[in-house]
C-alpha cells in the first residue's frame, strides 16, 4: 500500500515527478487541469508537460526544463537553475512512476479542497458586508 502524502505541494512533486520520469503516466492524471496546482512553478511545469505532450513527441526533464525555458511565465523564475531544482526536486519526491494515479487523485482531492475554502470565503465575506443572502 501506498504511504498518505504528507502535502500538497508533495503531492504535486510526485505526480510531476512521475510523469518526467515516465510521460506514458500523463493518462493517469487525464482529468488534472493546470489550475488544480496549488503552486504557481508546479503548474507552470505541468503546462510544459501538456503542451509537449500535445505535441506528440516524447519528451523527458530536459525537454520540459527547455519548454517553461521558452513558455510565457520563464519571466516568473530567477533562472535556468530555478527551473532545474525544481524539476530536479519532483523527480526526488516520487519513488515509483507506477503511482501516478495516486499522486493525481491527491492533487485532485487538494484542488477541490481550496475551491470550497474559496466558496466559504466568498460567502462569509459577502455576509459581513451585507450583501443580499439571495444574490450571494
């Protein structure tokens, strides 16, 4: 059996991790959107991923540190080296690539939980500022 994850952001390594190491484990995560990334650099990743995928061709860590390289938000990190650490960390995290179902689920699971946090907080906001309980 598979161990709990301890974060979030482990999670997100994991699945990273999982698919640079072996991009066929990308049809496990099929339903994970960019935006159910709690990290800004991992969803940039996982961007990377999707568009090199979308492609076709295969790729491995050093084509994706090379496509957030070229992507739009590269302006977001300090250098090359950021992006390899980063990269570098997700393939730690993850011991097994086999997991990536695992890993996709929690990374689904935390998503949904932020999006409720998010619901919460609209709601109680616009109930101390008085808005209509209707219109809310």
């Amino acid at each position: 059996m598979v161990s709990t994850i301890s974060s979030t952001e482990e999670a997100e390594r994991s699945l990273l991790g999982a698919i640079l190491l072996e991009p066929a484990t990308l049809s496990q995560a099929e339903h994970i959107e960019p935006s159910d990334f709690g990290s800004f650099q991992h969803r940039v990743l996982f961007e990377a991923v999707l568009e090199l995928a979308a492609t076709g061709k295969t790729f491995d860590s050093l084509i994706a540190l090379d496509a957030v390289l070229k992507g739009p938000n590269a302006r977001d990190f300090a250098d090359a080296d950021q992006i390899a650490s980063l990269i570098q960390s997700c393939i730690e995290a993850v011991p097994h690539a086999k997991h990536a179902d695992y890993y996709a689920e929690q990374v689904s699971e935390a998503s949904r939980q932020r999006q409720i946090i998010q619901i919460g907080n609209e709601l109680s906001n616009g109930v101390r500022e008085g808005v209509d309980i209707e219109s809310l």
